[in-house]
C-alpha cells in the first residue's frame, strides 16, 4: 500500500510467475558506441550470435568503454539482470533513468508480427504491475514513467499506477491521436485514440517540461519591440475572479501611469495617473505581479487607455515578448498532426527500408516525449522496444538508451535493420 493508503487488488494479485514465463534473461545484443554520437546505426556491434538461441551474452564484452545506446533481448521485467554488463558500458539502468517508455501489448485480443495481445485480464494486469515495480526501481529521482495504453486497460493500470507511484506522482493522464480516420471495425465508436499515463518518480525532485518551442504560435505576438523582438501585451491584472483584495492584500496597491506616453511607475510621479487593479464591471481586482516585483521590471509595464463596459479608463499591461528558447505548455490532448499517427509509424518503418511490424509509435511523438521528459546526455529506457521508435528518437536527440525487446526475429529483422539504416 502506498503512503497515501491507496491500493486495489485483483484475483491472483500477486501470485508468482514461473521464471521465464514472459521471456528469457536479458542479453545485451548490439551496442552503439558513444563516439557514434546522434549518428546514424552502420557502427553498431550487433552479436554475432543469434539473440533466439543463444544463452550466453550476445555481445556484451564486443566493445568496451562507454556506449551511447544499447539493444537487449528479453524479458523487460528482469533488465536488471543485465545491469551490470550494462553498467560496463555506462549504461546501467537502476536508480539512474530519466524516462522509462512502456508500450506494453494493449492486450485488445489481437495477435501482430510476433506477438499475441490476450491475456486473461488479471493476469495482463499483475505482468503490467510487475514492470511498473521495475520501472520505479530503474528510475532516478528527477526521472519520470510513461505508460502506452488504450482505453481497454487504462483506467485499470491508473489504479495500479496511483499505488506504485503514489497518487500524488500523478502528472498527466493525455489523450494521444493515434487513428484520425477512426477505426470504423469498432463495435460501437470509431476509436482514434490512445492514453499515455505520466507518473513522478519523485513528485518533488521531478524534472519535466511541460512546453515546447514549436508549441509557441508567433500570431500571438504581434507587436513589434524598439530592438525589432514580437510581443503582445497581458494584462497585469489578474483574471481570475477567485483572487481580490480580500484573498490576496498583498497583491493591491496603486500604480502609477501616464496613458499618452505608456510610462509606469511604482511611486507616485508628476503627470502621472493613479491606478488600481479592477475588472471589466469596476469591482477591485489584484495585480499578477508584487509590488517588489513591479519595481524590478517596471520597463516591462505599458499604460494605456481601455475602452471597458463601463467606458474609458488607464490600465496597466506586460509587454511579453517572444524571446529566443521560449516555450509554451503543451495540451492534453495531443493530434495526429503534431505527432503522427500509426499509419505515419508504419510508412517511417517502410521508408527505412523495414517492413512487417504492425504496431510501430510514430518519431514525432517519441522524439517530444524524450524531449519533454529528459535533456542531453540522460538515460532512456524503454521495456517494450518493438520497430526500436525510441531507440531512434533517443539517438537523435543525443540521448544514452537501452531498449528491450522479447522477440528475437523483431530485434533482427526490424529493430536493428531500422537503426542501421540510421531512421527516416
Ligand atoms: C506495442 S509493441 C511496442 C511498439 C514500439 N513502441 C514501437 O514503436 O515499435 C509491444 C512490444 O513489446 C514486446 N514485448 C511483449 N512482452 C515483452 C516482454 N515481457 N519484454 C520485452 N518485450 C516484450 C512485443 O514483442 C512487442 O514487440
């Protein structure tokens, strides 16, 4: 039970699981070399055994010294077992990952290349709950856990979620465009969507972006600065009604400015007007902004004259400027447009030259995820590699990664072909 005494339970929970009953002990089967850098995959050292066979490492001691990624074969529930091997190549997992990716089988009943997605619901959801224990133990404080679902099994695995993580590590629960044409074979809707679930290692230590660059629209801003930089102008009052010179005093007290040349100033000055925050029906309203901090970035603030609902009067404004590296929060609900879709995915693996792999994440949307959730450098893991997406965003993006996968014919035959062929 977690510390907020939350837990649920269902028939069979915790009932052990036969050794190797979801695969065999990791083995590390290729290497990217740190020097490779974000560069495309001809310097991988892939094993020169097979992965299906083989019980001995397939290329664990092929290079020694740092490596920048990592492709295992085998159950991603025990990724432990090859910590150390990993650990020889700067890579070990435990207690030092910023992003753990899960895109388990959605277990929809289907069957794919190389994998079959019906397991009795509460078995699927105790092999669920025993790679969520594994990923909180891979992860680092400031590390965060995304967990690939529909809407078959989510809502389950938020319960178990909640208790693993806590019910205060929850950071989002999005809501991923993943068909946007529908699937029309559905009994009932047409579903477009999946849910991507974000947990907190460590609700207080957590380091995630919430925003990107791309996500800031330039419409937004247009004024344009005396050093040629587009801004708009916020109003320095704060817009929100549940905030008023009774809940917060502090944040009421009178500005000064002069409409003609927009001049503000904190203490009273000649020509200029006396201001107090109001809303547009004239009842008392608060600044965003202390009067400590008004007076630090008093050239920020513009006054001008408004034309309310009840007629002209002075108001003051935040010249908010669009300046280089500024981002903007993402929504919750991520489309297709932003961040592919699954028919994207599946044309990335044929433009890489690799084809029969149903269920491939599109780039777009694992390069934001790797972006949102770590930075240069960090540790990505992701327990069910698949087609490798994240292997490749990672890569990309200048990250160290391990990625897992339990068939050997997808690691040989889509997997490492895709990373050789350096992506799309
Ligand atoms: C939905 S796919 C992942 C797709 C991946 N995100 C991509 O972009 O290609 C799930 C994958 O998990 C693999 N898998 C299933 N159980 C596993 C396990 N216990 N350990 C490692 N991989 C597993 C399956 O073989 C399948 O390739």
């Amino acid at each position: 039970m977690n510390p907020a005494g939350f837990s649920v339970t269902w028939p069979g929970r915790g009932e052990p699981v036969p050794p190797g009953a979801h695969g065999p002990s990791p083995q590390i089967y290729a290497l990217v070399p740190a020097s490779a850098g974000g560069s495309a995959g001809p310097t991988i050292t892939a094993g020169s055994s097979d992965p299906a066979g083989s019980a001995a490492p397939a290329c664990a001691s092929a290079t020694t010294g740092s490596a920048a990624g990592a492709v295992l074969v085998g159950d991603g529930a025990r990724i432990a077992e090859a910590h150390p091997a990993l650990q020889t190549h700067g890579l070990g997992p435990v207690g030092a990952t910023q992003l753990v990716y899960l895109d388990p089988p959605y277990n929809r009943g289907g069957s794919f290349d190389g994998y079959h997605d019906n397991m009795p619901r509460h078995e699927w959801l105790g092999y669920i709950e025993a790679r969520l224990l594994v990923a909180r133990d891979l992860l680092a404080d400031t590390g965060t856990v995304w967990v690939h679902l529909d809407d078959a099994e989510a809502h389950r695995v938020r319960c178990v979620l909640d208790e693993v993580f806590g019910v205060e590590a929850f950071i989002a629960d999005l809501t991923v465009e993943s068909n946007p044409k529908g699937r029309q074979l559905d009994r009932f809707f047409a579903g477009s969507h999946d849910r991507l679930m974000v947990y907190a290692r460590n609700p207080e230590k957590v380091a995630l972006v919430g925003g990107i660059a791309a996500a800031v629209d330039p419409s937004d801003f247009p004024h344009v600065d005396s050093d040629g930089v587009n801004y708009r102008l916020l109003p320095l009052r704060n817009t929100n009604k549940r905030f008023n010179p009774r809940t917060t005093p502090t944040m009421s007290y009178p500005l000064h400015g002069d409409p003609d040349t927009g001049a503000v100033s904190v203490d009273p000055a000649p020509g200029m007007v006396e201001i107090l925050p109001v809303f547009g029906d004239l009842t008392p309203a608060v600044w965003r902004w202390s009067r400590d901090r008004a007076r630090e970035r008093v050239d920020e603030l513009v006054c001008r004259t408004v034309r309310g609902r009840s007629g002209p009067r002075v108001d003051i404004y935040q010249r908010d400027r669009h300046e280089a590296g500024r981002i903007k929060k993402l929504k919750s609900i991520w489309l297709s447009q932003e961040v592919g879709s699954t028919d994207t995915a599946r044309a990335e693996l044929r433009a890489a030259g690799v084809d029969g792999f149903r269920t491939p994440k599109p780039e777009a949307l694992m390069r934001r995820i790797v972006e949102l959730a770590t930075g240069p450098g960090d540790l990505v893991v992701d327990l069910f590699a698949g087609s490798g997406t994240t292997a490749v965003a990672a890569r990309d993006l200048g990250r160290r990664w391990v990625v897992i996968e339990r068939n050997p014919d997808t690691v040989r035959n889509v997997l490492l072909p895709r990373l050789t062929a350096g992506g799309t």
